[in-house]
C-alpha cells in the first residue's frame, strides 16, 4: 500500500526518515513474498508435487521468486517515487515468479489444490500475528512500550509521527501493513491471485472453462481498478482493529495519544 503521497518536506531530517521508511518497506515486500512462495512450494512438496522443490523454490532466499517487475520495478516505482517528486496512482502491491505445482501428482486433486493455492495468503497472515506478537511484547516490556509501539505504529501512516518511532517496532507496523494487504489482495477471486484458483475448483465446468477464459490485460485492469478499492474496504477496518487492540491491550486511551 502507498502509505503517503508526495508532499515538499520541509526538512533533511524527515527526507532521511522517509527513505530509510521506504527501504524498510522495500525489504520487507522482497521478503514477503518470497515467504508467499516458498509457503507454496512448501506445502506442495508436503502434500506429494516435489515440482517446486526440486526447482529450489522451498527457500527464503529471494532470488529464485524474484519477478523483475512485479518484485522489483514496480514496487520500487510506487514506494520510492513520491521521494523522487513524482507518484504512481497504485495501491502497493507485488508479485513474484509463480510457484509450478502439477496438480495429478496429488492424491486429493481440489482439496490439496486448494491448500496449496491458500498456503500462501495465510504464510503472510502469520507474518502479521508475529508481527502483531513483537509489538505487544515491546509494548510490556520497554520503559514506555504502550506509547512508544502506539506512536510506531501511527508513524506507518503520519510521517509527522516519524520522530517517536522505535525502529523495530516501525519495522514490525510496516510489516503488518504489506502482509495484511498481501493477505487480503491474494484472496481476491480475480485470476491469477490464489483466490481465484480457490474459486475455480469450485465451479462446475462450463462456469470454469467461462471462468479461465478472463486473464491477461482484463485480470490488470480488474486488479487495478477494483482491486484498490476492494484492498482498502477491508484493509483499514482490519488496521483499525489491530490498532484498537493494541490500544486495549495496553490500557491507553485514545486521548492520551493525541
């Protein structure tokens, strides 16, 4: 997600504050979806397809998932552009090279299928509930944790907030943010995203030969313009959430935050 557009920084200070921002959110994208991947290759190898594993593609290791636009171009485009004086009109998302699964090689053809398909969006789940974890535990542990988790994690968001961010747990708010977005955006049952397999298996035949019929420049122009508006309908109540949870969790009312 673009988290600010372009605004005339009125000092070194925040300029520096807001790149260090945007390369924390550029590593953290690459190591997502690498995550998203290798969860793929992972379970497909579990459930017998070894196709991806002897790919190599069960690895954190970003090079073997890496897409050239999806992982690097584009997403560099929209997170460091507003820094460089011009902005992308796109939500952030990112792709990376697609896990290859055969799907005979399974003995449950649709379930195991479909749990291959979902391994990957509930992978970038998990990074958000750990996420989620290190910052409760800062927030109980640290001299001031509530305040300073509670001001990191507003800091996502309000680069006026930059100055009371704790780097770690900044790094951990940027981290639920792109795997939420990831979560929801890959859930959505437009092909090729993981939802849209889930939604194939379901389909009796003709919907599903109708179905794989939309793909190439429709599944863009669908990403582009429903997935933004879709993306942010479910992405800021579950921020609001979590960002009220933290808030209950550490006894902090909203007034003493402002």
């Amino acid at each position: 997600m673009l988290l600010w557009p372009f605004i005339p920084f009125g000092s070194v200070l925040l300029q520096s504050a807001l790149f260090l921002v945007a390369v924390f959110e550029f590593v953290l994208l690459i190591f997502s979806l690498s995550f998203h991947e290798c969860a793929h290759a992972w379970v497909a190898s579990l459930l017998g397809d070894q196709t991806a594993r002897l790919q190599g593609r069960v690895t954190l290791n970003p090079v073997v998932h890496v897409d050239p636009i999806g992982t690097l171009l584009f997403p560099a485009l929209v997170i460091f552009g507003p820094l460089l004086g011009f902005g992308l009109p796109f939500m952030l998302i990112g792709w990376a090279k697609p896990t290859p699964v055969i799907t005979r090689n399974f003995k449950k053809i649709v379930r195991d299928d479909n749990l291959v398909t979902l391994a990957g969006p509930l992978a970038n789940l998990l990074l958000v509930l750990i996420s989620v974890g290190v910052l409760v535990v800062m927030a109980k542990t640290l001299p001031d944790g509530p305040m300073i988790v509670l001001a990191s994690f507003l800091a996502a968001f309000r680069p006026d907030a930059m100055s009371a961010a704790h780097p770690i747990a900044l790094l951990a708010s940027l981290a639920i943010v792109i795997n939420l977005s990831l979560f929801i955006f890959n859930l959505m049952p437009i092909p090729p995203l993981d939802g849209s397999r889930v939604v194939r298996n379901l389909l009796p035949y003709n919907a599903m030969q109708a179905y794989d019929r939309i793909g190439g420049w429709m599944s863009y122009l669908l990403m582009i313009f429903l997935g933004g508006f879709i993306l942010r309908l479910f992405l800021n109540p579950a921020l609001g959430a979590i960002y009220s949870l933290l808030l209950h969790m550490n006894g902090v009312s909203t007034t003493m935050i402002q």
